[in-house]
C-alpha cells in the first residue's frame, strides 16, 4: 500500500461515520504510543520488583536507575537525597543496627524522623548509573553554595527540564565542573517527595545533542521519583518489620529462659524445703519439747509486745490531734484560695479528667449558668463547636498551656478567650486548674490595628513605583510589593542583615554597579541628602531612582528610596531614534532604485546596511525555487560565522502550508529557536546555519506597490493588538506610535477585511539571523525589515521588468533577423554577419568560407507537391543545414526562395569543400519524394563554395559572386553537386 492510500477506521458510536486516517497520522499515534507503552511497562516491572520486598534499598535504587536508562535514553540516571532530612539521616541508621538494640530502635524510631529545611545546604547521591559504562556509583555530594542557581530552583520550581544546559540558567553553572567534562547537554530533574516533603531529586542526564523533553518524559520521570519515594518508604517499612520480628524473637527467647530459670529455682527451692521438712519431722521430738520452753518466751513477749501497743496509742492519739489542726489549716487555705479565686478578674474552673469540679463566680457570670448547673459538666461544653478540636489538642500537649479560642455562652453567642491552664496533683488526683479572660475589646483593638496597617499596605502597593524604607544603620524598616517585582529579590534577603549579600543581589542586576555603590555612599555619607538619577538593569530595563530622607520630627530615622520603571518611555524615545534612522535607510534604498538597474549591487548594499543598522550577525536574502527548495542570492555576515551565499538549502519543515501565511505577509520573529515552540526539524535545520534568533519577513511579487504597502500597514495593525498568536504578539509597540498607526488603518483595514484581490507570489525571504545569543526583536525592527522587503520587491519588479525589456528586445531583434517559415538566419541577418565578419576576418587576415545551396527544380516540386509541401520541403532541408554545422560561429540563412547560404569563419576552401559534401549527403538522406526532377527521384541540392582571406579595400560582394559563379558550375554539370571557385 503506498503512502497516498487511505485507511478507513469507523468509530464504535457511529457505524456508518468513518474516519479516515492517512499512515502518517497512524505513524505518529504509534510514535507517541510506543513511548508510553515502553513507560507504563518499566513503571509496572518496578512496581512489581522483588528487591522492594526484600528491603534491599541499593538493589531496588540500581534496578530504577538502569531501566529509566534505557526508556529514556539518557546516559545517566541518578538519585539524590538532602542530608538534611529524615530518611536520609534514618537509612544508614536503620540498616547499621543489630538485633542486640531492637528494643532500642523501636523506642526511637518515632524520634528520628525531622521535619526537612526549606533550605538545604547539600545532597548526596544514593546510585549513580552510567548506560554507556553499565556502572553504578555513590556518596557523590553537592553543595548549594557551590550551585546555588540549581538548588534555588529546585526550591522554587521542583522539576527541572533543562532542555539546553549550558545555556539554561538554572544548570549553566555546572558547565564547567561538570557538564562538559561528561559530554552532557540536557538536564531533567524531578523531585522525590516524602510525607509531604521534598527529600531528594531524581536526575536524568542526556549527551550529545541538546534534547527537547516532552511533557510525556516530564511525567514520566514525575511518575519514577513517586515510585523511588514509595521503594524508600517500602524498604524502610520492611526493615523495620524484619527488626520487629527479630526484636521479638528476642523477646521471645528471653521469656523462655527466663520461665526455665525460675523453674529450675522453684524447683531446687522445693527440693531444699522437702529436705528441711524431712529433717524438722525427724526433729518433731525435739521440737515438741522446746514447744513449752518457747511458751514461756511467748508470754514474755506478748507483755513486752502490750506495753508497745500501748505506747504507739499513745503516739497515735497525738498524731490524730495534729492531723486535726492541719486539716484546720488546710480549710483555712481553701478559704484563702476560694477569696483569692473569687477576687481574680479571670473566670476559673477545677476540672478533673476534663469535668468541671468547681467554679468561681466569675465562670457563672462570664457564661451565664449559676454555679450548680456547671458542676459536672464537660469543659469542652463551654468551647465553640469550631474550637474544640483545636482545644482537646493543646489540652493533650502538656501540663502548662497558654492558647486563644473562641468560647460558648449558655445563651449560644461565643466571645474570644485567652485560656490559661495547668494541672496540678492534689490528694492523689491529677486536676486541671483553667482561668479564662474575655479578650473581645482587645480583638476588636487588633482588628482596628490590623485595618489600618492594612489601610497602609495598600496605599502603599498601590503606587506604581517600587519603595523601600531603611533606617540609618541600613537595615530595611518597610517596602512595597512592586519593590519585590521590580527587582526579583526574595523577601528573605531583603529583610537579611547580612547587608553584603543583598548589596550584591542588587550590583549583580546593574549594568554600571560601582557607580550606583558610590552614589550609595554619598548619601549615607550625607544623611539630609536628597538624590535622582537614571540606573540600567542588566535586562534592559531603565529605572528612575528617589531618594529622601525619613523624619520623625527633626531627627531624621532613616532613608525612603523610590524605584520608578521608565523602561517604555526610554525605548519609545530610542524608537523613535530608530524610526528617524529607519527612514533615512529606506529613503536612500528608493534613490538607489530610481538611480540604478544593477539589481546585485542594490540588494548586496541594503544587505550590509541592515546587518549594520540591526546590529546583528548575518542578513540574507533567501530565493524560492517552483519546489520550495531555495537559493541564498545576498549575504551580508560576521567574519566570525559561516557564509551561506549561493548555498542551495532546503527547509524540509517549509511547504505548501506556509505559502499562504507569507503571502499574507506573516512575519515570523523568533526570540530564541530552543524555546518558541518550533517543530525539531525546523529548530535543526536553523542551528546548522548558527542561527540562535530570527526574523523572517516575506518578499512578494504581483502586488502594486499601493497594495503592499495597505497589507503591510493592516498587518502592523492587527499584530499591535495581538492576533497573530505569538508570532509579534510578544513585542510591545510603544503606545504613541501604535495610537497613531491605529488611528491612521482604521478605515484602511475595514476595506481590507472584504477584499478578494489575488493572493501574491511569494518571490523569497528577508531574513536577520542573530547566532551570538537569543534576541528580543523590537517593533521597528520588524517595521524596518518589512519597509525594506518592500524596497527590495520593488527593485526585483523594476529589474524583472527590465529584464523583460531586454528579452522582448531581443526577441524582436531575432524576429527581424531570422525567416519565418524555416527559423533560419534571413536576408537581412545574413547581410549583417556577413559584413561583421568580413571585417573581423579582414584584421586578422583569417579565411571566411561561403556556400551558396540551392535546391534542384524546386518550381517543379511545387508544382507537382504544392506550396505547403514545398514549405515543409524548405523547413525540413533548413534544419539539416543548422544540423550539419558543429561551431557556433556558422551561421546558415535563408539567401531567397529555394536557395540557402552557409557563412564559415576561419575554414579554408578544402574544408569548406567536405562541408558542403556533407550537407549535399544529409538532404539526398531525407529521402524527400521529387518524382518530377530530371536528377533524382529525392530532392537533391546544388552547392557553390568559395573562401578568401578579406581585405579591408575590399567588399564582401566578391565572395558572394565568387560562390554564386560556383553554384553556376555546379547546376551545370548536371546538379546534385557541390563545386568550389577556383579563382
């Protein structure tokens, strides 16, 4: 099946609607399946993974990183973990202990586990694996403060798809120690997120060429760090499991020796008193017989046990008088304390296992309940439903608290409370004594204050400039939203005391630091200073700066700095410097025009004066052929970059499908081919030629020069506004020329919109490539470019229609010099080149040759064949003639009639002979019917040659009488011969 045929796939909903899907289409959904087919697959064989099980974490970290390898193709597949966070720091730990501190973990393990830094200093590297090798490596460390732009933007953006790293801000900085010592050119970073934190990255690093990561690899690799997270996870989970059952195996067997060791000593125990009453049996005798001398004993004893217990009563009986007084005092206490609590401003409550046991006054009033209904209820009673949760968790956190909540009258309104609590052991029990104050006027209060601040935060981001306010010593009091935007500083470091660090942040923006350092230190020298001036950014940008100093009273307290953006207002000033030059280049190319006819030198001198002018590398002028396929005609380039003129190049991403866009004057400006979203094939075909930035504007023919100027004037129109979709929507026009362009189009291009004037011809391209760096191309840039493609189609028209000119000239110049019906040389031309050689043959005293052929009883043959027959008879002996000539300064003619001449320069008579011969054979070959001639049944030809070596005293007459005298001979002895004049 060839690539032009169809194939039809109907949709299940519809049987009898079918779609219809060229192969290239098909071709492309399988080059995108098959990636994510190869994708899922490697994700499920990880999933599935054994090692996981096993809790081999290097295992599992070495089969990620090689399979990842070979789906995306990269050279090398990495993962890193922040020292700094808890599994980084629980790994080795877990994996280093025994089963002697099982127990030890187990109490730890909950302990050991951190929370991650928002800013990490380092990582380390758990598996490095290099394909092209098949090696795996680690404990390789970064740290930030050697790549800070990398671990900021792992920070702020997480993933990290650097698809060009030397030029990438985020990666440029490994260039050096890292990336071109490796041959790497892409970068793709995810992150590995843990229990809501970022604990690492996985890094894919591609060689060779720089590589446009897909949204589908992205995600791919998203996919892989969750996965390396949940392997980490998995492995912990299962070495902590196998230390679990180890821990109790432990415990198991210590169980087991413990129970045989006690029996073994109960049961040598028993045996000794088995023994003992063996022996005490034997001893019964004995025994009883010192049974009555202990009787005696005893009874002492018990007189001396009486006397003891009546001493002890005695003590006892003084002890319950001393316990008297001390609960005497303790209700004195109570007393004292129950005043006290009365007296508080707080409302408090003794609460016991989270009862209320005992209030004050206070507590009733504040919540409306008499005293007897609170007892016994719950405390969380008297917490709003929002904040009790909030409230049972401070409760659980410890013994002393101090925390705000919204607290629940009887009545159902709630007021904010600051709730003080502690808990106390009294009699054995754990109460918890609370005291509660109302705090709604002091919340008022700081809702007023949080108005007003708010009030002033927004009178003070409401104004368009960026400011900041410092105090004497430097360090910054306040600033706005739009001092943030304005320089990109993160707050942190602006709020830094490390005065150095945001000093450099703000240089490192400035195209002339030292001089804003100095003026810095004048007005810090000079505290009552005011100052004004102009700062370049490095970006381009141009701000207006302020400065005052800031009062209270007559002390001055610090300094305001006022930062204004005046970048518009200085480029619209330079555009219309530019706009100025602009008409001057483009009135100077019209005179050239009007004043020269020599196409190559027009376009080669605007080449050069527009590289000169924009500032750029190269500028070209690019020729269609009828295939799109073109040609570099004019070149004006950088010594320093490769000359492309007279290259024949073809765009393989240029077709039909462009032709229409450019003859409606699409302009095509590239800030930076790697990310303007061009197809690869185009973005390869450009960084053959070192093109790093573009812009393309179309030459077209067929348009009178009212027209293109109105398309070219309706195109700045609706690009101003944005409708070309990105190709000159991201160029700002300054708004007082875009006002008046609009102003001045708008009825133009209402006309326009409903016209139906044929599309033009698109003759070539004029094209500024800058190959140093990206380059944001400005508005009059692109007018310019557009005004001179407009010059160069009118000096194309103007040399075409010279061109034209000339051919038409010329073809009238071969009308009036070659004979109508046989497309030879006629009369006239042969008079002329007759004459021009004679006198060309004449100073160079070189032979001319003439033959003179006439063809035999042609009167005849008309009379018989007729006039059309004779005609084609004549066409077809004419062409024979044309043919037998080998140098392209003969020249055959139409002498008159039926008769022929041969004019040969340089040929002497011998040779003039054989190709006169040749000719006469030629004829008799063609084999042209003559049934009527007296000579031959073909039509034959009758030759007279005749050569001399001219004279100037002479006329070329002689030679034509010397080859006529021939032709004479010739035709009277007997035809069908060539005859050369002897003189």
């Amino acid at each position: 099946m060839s690539n032009t045929e169809n194939i039809s796939c109907p949709l299940p909903s519809d049987i009898a609607s079918v779609t219809f899907l060229n192969r290239e289409d098909v071709v492309d959904c399988l080059k995108v399946e098959q990636p994510l087919r190869r994708q899922t697959q490697a994700l499920v064989t990880l999933a599935r993974s054994k090692t996981i099980d096993q809790g081999d974490l290097n295992a599992a970290l070495r089969e990620i990183t090689e399979v990842v390898s070979d789906v995306l193709e990269v050279e090398r597949v990495s993962i890193w973990l922040y020292p700094n966070n808890s599994f980084s720091q629980t790994i080795p730990f877990w994996l280093s202990l025994d089963v002697s501190n099982a127990q030890e973990v187990t109490n730890t393990a909950d302990n050991t586990v951190i929370q991650l830094s928002l800013a990490h200093s380092s990582m380390k590297c758990l598996d490095l694996y290099e394909q092209s090798r098949g090696c795996h490596t680690s404990g390789m460390e970064l740290v930030a403060t050697d790549y800070p732009n990398y671990f900021r933007a792992l920070a702020v953006e997480c993933t990290i798809a650097a698809h060009d790293a030397y030029t990438d801000p985020r990666t440029q900085e490994f260039a050096q120690p890292y990336l071109i010592p490796n041959g790497i050119t892409s970068m793709l970073d995810a992150p590995i997120w843990l229990n809501g934190q970022m604990v690492g990255i996985v890094c894919h690093e591609h060689t060779d060429l720089p590589r446009q990561w897909t949204s589908i690899e992205v995600n791919f690799v998203a996919a892989i760090a969750t996965l390396v997270a949940h392997t980490i996870e998995a492995c912990h989970r299962v070495i902590a499991q196998k230390q679990l059952r180890q821990h109790h195996q432990y415990l198991l067997s210590e169980y087991h020796d413990e129970l045989e060791r006690l029996v073994e000593e109960r049961t040598a125990e028993l045996t000794k008193a088995n023994e003992q009453l063996q022996q005490e049996i034997n001893g019964r005798s004995s025994v009883e017989a010192q049974l009555i001398k202990y009787q005696h004993h005893l009874e002492e004893l018990v007189e001396e046990r009486t006397r003891e217990i009546i001493s002890t009563n005695e003590q006892l009986q003084q002890e319950i008088t001393n316990h008297k007084l001390a609960q005497k005092a303790l209700r004195e206490s109570e007393e004292q304390f129950r005043c006290l609590a009365e007296a508080t401003f707080e409302a408090i409550s003794i609460n016991e296992q989270g009862k209320v046991r005992q209030i004050n006054r206070n507590f009733a009033r504040l919540f409306g309940y008499k005293p007897a209904e609170v007892v016994g209820m719950s405390f969380l009673e008297f917490v709003a439903p929002e904040s009790r949760s909030y409230v049972r968790q401070m409760i659980e956190l410890g013994s002393e608290l101090m925390y705000e909540s919204i607290c629940l009258k009887n009545d159902g309104t709630t007021f904010p409370a600051e709730v003080r609590s502690k808990a106390i052991p009294y009699q054995g029990r754990l109460l918890r004594v609370t005291a509660i104050r109302d705090i709604t006027k002091r919340s008022q209060a700081q809702e007023e204050l949080k108005t007003s601040v708010s009030l002033l935060e927004a009178t003070l981001n409401s104004t368009t400039d960026g400011i900041v306010a410092v105090n004497t010593v430097g360090v910054v009091v306040t600033f706005n939203q739009k001092f943030l935007e304005m320089w990109g500083i993160p707050e942190e470091i602006l709020r830094s005391a490390n005065f150095e660090q945001r000093h450099k942040y703000f240089q490192a923006q400035l195209k002339e630091p030292d001089v804003f350092l100095a003026r810095v230190k004048q007005l810090y020298a000079q505290l009552d200073a005011e100052g004004y001036d102009r700062m370049e950014l490095q970006d381009g940008r141009i701000f207006e700066r302020f400065t005052y100093p800031q009062r209270s009273g007559e002390q001055i307290i610090g300094r305001v700095w006022s930062f204004r953006d005046i970048t518009e207002r200085a480029r619209a000033e330079e555009a219309l410097r530019q706009h100025l030059r602009q008409e001057q280049l483009v009135a100077v190319m019209c005179d050239r025009i009007r004043q020269s006819l020599n196409l190559e030198d027009i376009l080669n001198t605007t080449a050069e004066e527009v590289r000169q002018f924009l500032q750029t590398d190269r500028v070209l002028i690019y020729r269609f052929e009828p295939n799109w396929r073109g040609t570099v005609v004019v070149e004006s380039v950088a010594s320093e970059y490769m000359k492309t003129l007279g290259m024949v190049r073809h765009d393989p991403c240029f077709g039909e499908g462009y032709v229409q866009p450019y003859q409606g004057g699409r302009i095509q400006a590239v800030r930076d081919i790697y990310t303007a979203g061009l197809t690869p094939c185009h973005i390869e075909f450009l960084a053959q030629l070192q093109v790093r930035a573009n812009l393309v504007v179309p030459i077209l023919q067929g348009v009178s020069r009212q027209e293109r100027v109105s398309s070219w004037e309706v195109r700045e129109v609706e690009e101003a506004g944005g409708v070309e979709g990105g190709v000159l929507s991201t160029y700002p026009v300054p708004s007082a020329i875009s006002t008046n362009l609009l102003q001045r189009n708008a009825t133009l291009h209402q006309s326009h919109s409903h016209s139906t004037a044929p599309s033009p011809a698109l003759w070539g391209l004029l094209i500024a490539h800058h190959c140093s760096e990206p380059r944001q191309w400005q508005p009059l840039e692109i007018a310019l470019l557009k005004s001179l493609a407009t010059q160069v189609a009118i000096a194309i028209q103007q040399s075409t229609l010279f061109e034209q000119l000339e051919e038409a000239n010329h073809e009238l110049q071969r009308l009036a010099s070659v004979d109508g019906l046989t497309q030879v040389a006629n009369r006239r031309r042969f008079d002329e080149y007759l004459k021009a050689e004679w006198h060309e043959k004449a100073q160079l005293q070189k032979p001319l040759s003439l033959i003179l052929c006439d063809l035999d009883y042609f009167k005849v043959y008309n009379d018989t064949y007729g006039h059309l027959a004779g005609d084609f008879c004549l066409q077809q002996v004419a062409r024979t003639l044309r043919q037998a000539l080998k140098r392209p300064a003969d020249l055959v003619a139409r002498y008159g009639g039926e008769e022929f001449t041969v004019i040969l320069p340089n040929m002497d008579t011998k040779d003039a002979l054989l190709v006169a011969e040749a000719i006469r054979a030629n004829v008799r070959r063609l084999a042209i019917s003559h049934a009527k001639s007296p000579v031959s049944q073909y039509v034959t030809l009758s030759l007279g040659v005749a050569s001399i070596v001219p004279s100037l005293e002479e006329t070329p007459a002689q030679l034509i009488v010397a080859a006529d005298k021939a032709l004479y001979q010739a035709k009277a002895e007997g035809r069908d011969c060539a005859i050369a004049h002897t003189a």
